[in-house]
C-alpha cells in the first residue's frame, strides 16, 4: 500500500498556482490541513540549483497519443496483484508477446482491480495500457492482441472510493504527460514507505526525487512527510509537506 499522496496520482491532477490541496477522502480543517507542496507567493519560472529542467514527454508504449494500438511492437506485459498462469504464459509467447517485471518498459499492465500498488501508480503515470486479463483470454480466441482500451480495467468501488477516474487519468497523461512533470519532491526518512521505494513512483510520473530538504524550493517543490514534521519543514526552508499517514 502506498500513501494517501498516490490517490493524487490516479486522479492525475495538479496544482497551477499555490494552494492547499485536499487529499480525496479526507476532511481539511484551515489548521491542520494536508497540503501539497508549492512555496509562497506567485508562481516563478524556477532558477538556480532547485530549478528542474522540463523534458519533452514521449510516449514509449505501444499506443499513440489517441492511444491506438502500434502492435509493430510486441507487448511488454506485466502482472501486478495477480500470477499469470502457466496457460496464459504460453499464450502471451505464442502471440508474440513476452511477460516481464519492468515497469518502466512494459506497454500493459494486467490487474484484476485498481490497485494502490508501486506498478500500477507507476503505470498511471507513465500512461500505460492497465487492462484486466480477460484482455489475454480474449486475445487468444482472436489469436491476435486486440486493442487494449476496451479492456481498460473498470473498478466501480475503487474509483469511487479514491474519487477518480482510471481510464480518464491515462487519457490525460497521454495528451498532457506525467502528473509531476518539472517537479521536485523530498521524501523524508522517517516515512514508511521509504523514499527508495517512492522513488520509482516518483520518477514513472515525471518527478524528480529530492535526496535532501530543499534550502531553495521554488514553486513546483514539495515534502511527502510525517504530520508531525510539517511545521518544522515549512519554518525551516518554506516547504509545504503533505501527510503521508
């Protein structure tokens, strides 16, 4: 299980100026508010050490910005919550495709159910087919891959329960890329999970992992830490954390 910040991820939603954030499922009092990162004042073009440079985002998985199928590339499939059977092992290598563990690189992901998990909330933001695996069972009667969107896994419950929508966070990801892009995020130590494990998320969704408090932060900075060290992280360098518990 990962955070409450990943229900930020699905919903594929950021801020454009600064602002508290309320983290969904969650009652904000002015006080005690969780709030997502951003620095004080308007929002500057970042200068100087903190500053991040934008990169272009590109599509590296097997579907176009309208996301149709380029089956000139074999899928990268990989499993998350569930096993693939020895039968669909052999029917992914039988259309062509190849079942692995990297994240980074694979075109679909395969779940029976949205899930806070480091490869889904990795394959959200980096806009990665996440399918159910009736898409494998189907793919083997038509003995061809058939078009992943239509396979788009549907979990009423949970995207209800963490206010968003799983085929619309894709969507926006493939037309405007990764949730954080040109952002900066310092983890800190005492949160579980730790920052190495976030780090992966971080990075699939376009963001780049501070490794110590920023002294400088800019307005697309922010701090994932525990609610007790959010007064000290703001007092000391201007940072806003978030809660992580």
């Amino acid at each position: 299980e990962v955070p409450p910040v990943a229900e930020l991820i699905m919903s594929g939603k950021t801020t454009r100026k600064p602002k508290n954030i309320q983290l969904p499922g969650e009652e904000v009092d002015e006080e005690d508010a969780p709030v997502l990162a951003v620095g004080r004042g308007k929002r500057k073009k970042a200068s100087g050490p903190a500053a991040v440079k934008e990169e272009k985002f590109e599509i590296v998985n097997s579907f176009s910005r309208t996301g149709k199928e380029n089956m000139a590339e074999p899928p990268k499939i990989v499993y998350t919550g569930i096993t693939a059977t020895a039968t669909v092992k052999k029917t992914i290598a039988s259309l062509g495709g190849s079942l692995g563990e990297d994240i980074k690189t694979c075109t679909h992901l395969v779940s029976d159910q949205v899930k806070r998990t480091m490869k889904f909330l990795c394959a959200i933001g980096r806009g990665t087919n996440i399918v159910s695996e009736d898409w494998v069972k189907k793919s083997k009667t038509a003995k061809e891959f058939l078009d992943a969107e239509e396979f788009t896994i549907r979990d009423d419950v949970c995207e209800k329960k963490y206010r968003f929508s799983l085929a619309d966070s894709i969507s926006r990801v493939r037309e405007s890329g990764p949730f954080l892009s040109g952002w900066s995020v310092f983890v800190s130590g005492k949160c579980e999970p730790k920052p190495a494990q976030l780090k992966e998320i971080i990075e699939c969704n376009g963001g780049k992992l501070l490794r110590t408090s920023p002294k400088n932060p800019n307005s697309q900075t922010f701090a994932v830490t525990l609610e007790t060290d959010k007064a000290t992280l703001r007092g000391k360098h201007g940072v806003v954390a978030t809660k992580l518990s």
